[in-house]
C-alpha cells in the first residue's frame, strides 16, 4: 500500500519576462500574470484562490497541463523540491503544501494502465486543457479518485475524496456553473471509472462475501446431489442384502 499525495501550489502574479521565458523551457505554461494576480490578490482571501496540483504516487508526480497533457516525473525523495519535480510546474508556481489524500493497493502496471486509459479514453490531452472545465486540478482529482476509490467506484453513488480540499478547484467550478461550460466539462467520478477500467461496469457485485455464498438455485442442486447419493446407497444395501438370501 502506498500514499497518494496532492501537491497545491499558490498561482502568483509574475513578470512579463518569466512568462516568455516559460514556454521555452519545455516545461508547463504559467498562467497569464494579469489573470493570477487579479484571482491570487483579490479572490483567494475570499476561497477563490488559483491553483496547481499535481499527485505523488510510488516514487513519481504526475499533473496535467496545456500543451503537454498528462506528464510523469520523479518525486523528490525525502520530500523538497527539485529541478525534476518542477520541470511541468508553472513557473509562477510558489509551492504551498501536501496532503495525503489516501491510500492505493495499486502496483506500478496498474497505475501506468490508469494513466493510459486517461491518456486514451478521456480528454485529459493537451489540447482539451481548460481553465475551467478541465485543468490541472479536475485531473489530480479524477487521478487520486482511481487509485485510492478503485472498485468502489462500481457503486452508483460511490464515495468521494474527503481529503480533496474542495478550495483548490472552486475558481474553476464557479466558473463552469456560470455558464464557461463548453460542453466538455470534466466529470470527475465518470472519468475516473474509464480511468480505473470500470466502465459499464457500475452495479457490479465484487464482494468476497456475497461470492462465497451460494445462491438458491446453487442451494437446491447440492440438495438434489446428497439425496441422490443417499438412495444410492440404500439400493446398493438392499442389493446385496438380498443378493445373501
């Protein structure tokens, strides 16, 4: 078992200078500094805040951006930060804090198979980035739901991540409520069941307990069985009693 954990960093206003240079470092855009400053210095005290986030799992971080979709790089070890771990962070990015927002049983393979799927079988590319409909954060919560929800996800009301702090996203949210909808707004529980292989699959009983139990019909059969092999063995009694006379 192994920490899922939410990186959040605080969206600063930055020079014209810094954000010509950040999209010729390869790594991801910062946001416009005239768009940050004004949600950073006049919304956040009132929990509209803009955020980055991304999620450390086993070793590596992964996040979601314009441009370059959903990247993968190496967590610091013994936490910081680094070169590496910032490589996809904007460069206005001031690091704020983690949190652990559960745990996954799920090994490396099965969690490089839910960045697949995300990859091929939900919008998160590039491309489909949107401020308020599909960022950063829609895609750490959608990431962390599949690995720490998994097959709970087959409930057609599942649980939520009650450690997601609902403050990162609101800005977006807002946003996509008032109407910046444009049709693709991201559906974190759907998505998250495509991401975690559970698609169609939503009322599906796995439990270990209702497994081992045998249903009626199964009942009936056993039943039919050990009546069979008792008059069997009385035939076979009465053969041989009679077979001595």
């Amino acid at each position: 078992m192994d920490n899922v954990i939410l990186n959040i960093y605080d969206l600063l206003p930055e020079s014209g200078q810094q954000n010509a240079s950040s999209s010729s470092d390869g790594g991801a855009p910062a946001q416009p500094s005239g768009l940050s400053g004004f949600f950073t210095g006049l919304l956040a005290p009132l929990g509209f805040g803009a955020y980055h986030t991304s999620i450390d799992v086993r070793g590596f971080r992964y996040q979601f951006g314009a441009t370059v979709g959903i990247t993968r790089t190496s967590s610091p070890q013994g936490g910081g930060e680094t070169a590496e771990s910032r490589r996809f962070v904007p460069t206005n990015g001031a690091y704020r804090e983690s949190i652990i927002l559960g745990q996954t049983w799920c090994e490396q393979g099965e969690i490089n198979a839910i960045i697949h799927r995300m990859r091929e079988e939900t919008p998160f590319t590039g491309d489909n980035y949107h401020l308020a409909n599909r960022n950063c954060n829609h895609f750490a919560e959608t990431f962390a739901t599949a690995l720490i929800v998994g097959n709970g996800l087959l409930e057609e009301h599942p649980k939520t991540l009650q450690k997601f702090p609902a403050w990162v996203n609101r800005l977006a949210k807002t946003g996509t409520s008032l109407g910046l909808d444009d049709g693709k707004a991201c559906d974190v529980v759907a998505e998250a069941r495509i991401a975690a292989g559970l698609k169609g699959r939503v009322g599906w009983e796995l439990s270990s307990t209702s497994a081992k139990k045998p249903s009626g019909a199964a009942k009936n059969r056993s039943q039919k069985k050990e009546l069979t092999e008792k008059q069997k063995a009385a035939l076979a009694k009465l053969k041989k009693s009679s077979s001595k006379k």
